[in-house]
C-alpha cells in the first residue's frame, strides 16, 4: 500500500469541506552508548487514530540498523521490541502529519456518568495507579471539588487548582514522584501535574488516563521552550474521551498521542533491560513547508 494514499485521501476531505489544513513534521532521535546488548521496548510511534492525516509515516529507524518487532500492547499502545547492540546506538523517527490547526475539542456541557453506567473498560482509570495514589488524596480531593459542578465543570476546576499551586520546572523532574508528593511538594514537570489531576479525577469517580505524546508550540507566544515530549490526560465524560493538560490548562494546537495508561509506568518511551546511558535527545514538532 503506497504510504501516500491516507494523505491523499485526507486532503480530499479537507478540500471538500473547505478546512485549512497545517503540514506538521515531527519526530525524536534518542543516542544512547550500551556497554553489552541490551534488550530494548521504545514507544515513539504517532497513535494509530491519527494514520488518516499521514503524509510520511514515522517509521522507528536505528544506527546500526537492528531487527524491530512490533506489537500492540495492553492498552492498544504500538510498541517497538528490539536488542541494541554493544556501543553508540541511536533511535529516531520522522512523520508529516496533516492537522487542521483547531485546538483540543471542548464540551462544556460534558455530563458526568455515575459509576454503574460507566463501560467496564473504563473502570480501570478509576483506581489508584503507580503515581496516582488516590487512596492517600480522596480526603482531600472531597475536600477541595466535593461542592463544585459535577461533569465538565468538575475537571476544569481540578485543573485550575493544580495548574495554580504546582510550581512548573525541570529542575524539578524526579522519576519517582507520586501525585501525593507532587501535592506536598508543590512543583514538578508535565507528568506531575497530570498525575495529581488524574488523582483527583480519580477520587471524584471520573475516569482518568494518562496520555504522552507531541505538543507544538503552534500559536503560543515566543520565545518558545525546548521541544519535549508531554503529558496530558483524558477523561471519560458524555460517553467519550475528552483531552484536558492541567499543566498548560489551555486548550492547544497540534497534539499528538504516542500512548496512554494508568500512568507514565505504562508508557515509557523507551525502556532498556540493562545499563546503558543517554548521550543526548532530541524532540521537535513544528510547522513544515
């Protein structure tokens, strides 16, 4: 199947209905030095729901070139199953996507479900996760939203509160930190302040599950940061998945599902079964011409 019909047909689309469309190119490139192979799973593939706006696929591509076997996880994540071999060793991919330049979809009128209309496979985001200890913040989080509109309404106001008393820093980035510490401790990066949204979502009998993925700075005022990986979260409100980024707390353009779990123990973007060490990465995510 030639890797240009999706695109194609896509445009057929946009042109028909009169949309602009943006041309996005992104992708990542990861150097590592293993000092013996090394088993390796990477998660570095757009999400499967966005193979109608292709242009280029971005295929998982290594130096030295290695066998990849791909498969799809528990959560219907693509994943990429590889052994690295002794020495430098880089992994990278590139895609052009289509995108039609509107932010996150919103719905304010979004009901909350009770918990017995709620499908069965969305009952596993109900629970505490890895990072998401939800048994030592559902006090607080009754507390805090207890009183606050149920539904959309509710969301947005867990977003407001972390997006207000979580301090944004990389600095700040530890691989190990709860949402509960991410609360007593006040800062964090992107995948904290999801986690404690997530939490509280959680502990308010609102489906949550952690999302990573691309995020361009498409309409954000300059300077704009280094590009990186981000982390959002989705809730299941009115019968459907719906994006909210405590961290940001806006609506934005330009995002791109790589995964989604419990929590970013579920999608790591590379995972490595031995010693090894990151020379240097490199994500982008930008207009292309």
């Amino acid at each position: 199947m030639s890797k240009n019909f999706p695109s194609q047909a896509r445009l057929g689309c946009f042109a028909k209905s009169g949309l602009s469309y943006l041309r996005i190119s992104l992708g990542c490139r990861f150097d590592f030095e293993f000092p013996k192979s090394t088993p390796m799973i990477a998660m570095l593939n757009v999400d499967a729901t966005r193979y109608c706006d292709l242009e280029q696929l971005d295929y998982l591509t290594t130096t030295p070139c290695v066998p990849i076997e791909s498969y799809l996880d528990a959560f219907g994540n693509w994943c990429s199953r590889l052994t690295a071999p002794a020495g430098a060793f880089t992994m990278a991919t590139h895609g052009i996507f289509f995108d039609t330049g509107k932010t996150d979809p919103a719905f304010p009128a979004a009901y909350q479900h009770a918990v017995q209309d709620l499908p069965a496979e969305s009952l596993v985001y109900l629970v505490g996760s890895r990072y998401c200890d939800t048994d030592v913040l559902s006090e607080e989080a009754w507390r805090l939203f207890g009183e606050t509109k149920t539904g959309w309404a509710r969301v947005q106001a867990i977003c407001d509160y972390v997006h207000q008393q979580v301090t944004f820093g990389y600095e700040h980035a530890r691989a190990t930190r709860t949402a509960s510490e991410t609360l007593t401790e006040g800062r964090g990066v992107c995948r904290d302040f999801t986690h404690l949204a997530i939490s509280f979502c959680r502990c308010m009998n609102i489906p949550a599950r952690y999302c990573t993925g691309y995020l361009s700075d498409i309409g954000e005022s300059e300077p704009h940061p280094p590009c990186d990986f981000a982390a959002w979260m989705e809730v299941f409100l009115a019968n459907r998945w719906w994006i909210f980024d405590p961290c940001n707390n806006q609506r934005r353009i330009g995002r791109f599902l790589i995964g989604h779990g419990r929590d970013a123990a579920d999608v790591p973007h590379t995972q490595t079964f031995g010693e090894n060490t990151l020379r240097s990465f490199e994500v982008w995510s930008e207009i292309s011409s």
